[in-house]
C-alpha cells in the first residue's frame, strides 16, 4: 500500500513496483477481508486473544502476542519461525499509517492517485491470504490498467514465509525484477 503511495506522489523516482500481500482499497474488499478473518478465527483464538490485556501490559507486547495466535488467519503452511530476536513492533506507527491510509481513501485519494504510475506493477498475492487479492486486483485496475496479477496456490499473506509457496514466489519475483528493474 505504501509503496503505491510513493510511486504515485514521486513517479519519476521508481523503476517499478512491487506488491506482496497487498491491502484493500475498498469497502468491499474490507468488508470481504474481515470475513474471511471471522470464519477462520476459531473459539479457542478468541479465547487467547480475550485474555492478552490481562495477561500482558506493554501494547507492542500483547501485539507480537497478537500476530501469534493468528498465524492460522494469514499463513496456509509458515515455516518455522527462526530463532532470531524478533524486531520490535511500531504500534504508534502502524495504528497512524493506517489512519492516514483509511483517511485518504475516504477523501477518494487512494486508488484515484495511483493514475499516476507508468511504471510497471505487479501484485504477487497468496490465494489463502484474508486480503482478497482478486478483489484489490479489480479495484486497482481501474487506476493502473497495467497492473500484473500472479496469485499463489497454498499461500497465506507472507508468500517468503510459505512451505508450498517460497520456492515458486522466489523465482517469480527474482524472474520479474530481472524484467523490469
């Protein structure tokens, strides 16, 4: 979404761009989104996510603990997380974009602007990803009529992350950027 939102302000400054597990732009899409993410939540999910205000105090915290338990709402098959310190979580700075973003989609900057890339795009988009990639490919096209779409069967939202997925979005990506960068 971000790097959408870049190349349509600054468009001279890129040679193209990619989109991996991309956000909605729509009501409908969100609508969808939100969907999917309730039918896949299960009872005991919502068990755990009740009690993490009680259970842990610091926001960033009870986020990281957050994304945990939903791993089986974004991720068809991850790979074992590595056992690398994991990065701190900017919940300040996510909770702000994602307003700026919603901001501007009400104010029909965010798709409209995107008119302004001539630069190619693609959208490389698991298939068992919430975000309904089919759906934002429509609503994106009406803006960057060349918009390329690859969707990926047995993928969750992070396709680098996914067993059946990795390989064949590597090499998809890899070929692309060979192409157009």
């Amino acid at each position: 979404m971000l790097a959408l939102a870049y190349a349509a302000k600054y468009p001279d400054t890129i040679a193209s761009v990619v989109l991996v597990g991309c956000g909605t732009f729509d009501k409908a899409s969100r609508q969808k989104m939100n969907e999917i993410i309730q039918q896949r939540t299960s009872d005991e999910m919502r068990a755990r996510l009740s009690c993490l205000e009680e259970e842990i105090v610091d926001p960033e915290e009870q986020t990281m603990a957050w994304v945990e338990i939903t791993k089986p709402i974004y991720h068809y098959s991850p790979i074992q997380s590595s056992t690398r310190p994991r990065e701190r979580f900017d919940l300040k700075g996510h909770d702000e974009t994602w307003r700026d973003m919603m901001r501007c989609q009400e104010e029909d900057v965010y798709p409209q602007a995107f008119a302004a890339i001539k630069e190619p795009v693609i959208m490389l988009h698991g298939d068992y990803d919430p975000h309904p990639g089919r759906m934002t490919q429509d609503t994106l096209k009406q803006t960057i009529s060349h918009l390329e779409y690859r969707e990926f069967e047995k993928c969750g939202h992070s396709p680098w992350l996914e067993k059946d997925a990795r390989e064949d979005f590597l090499a998809v990506l890899s070929e692309w950027i060979k192409h157009h960068v």
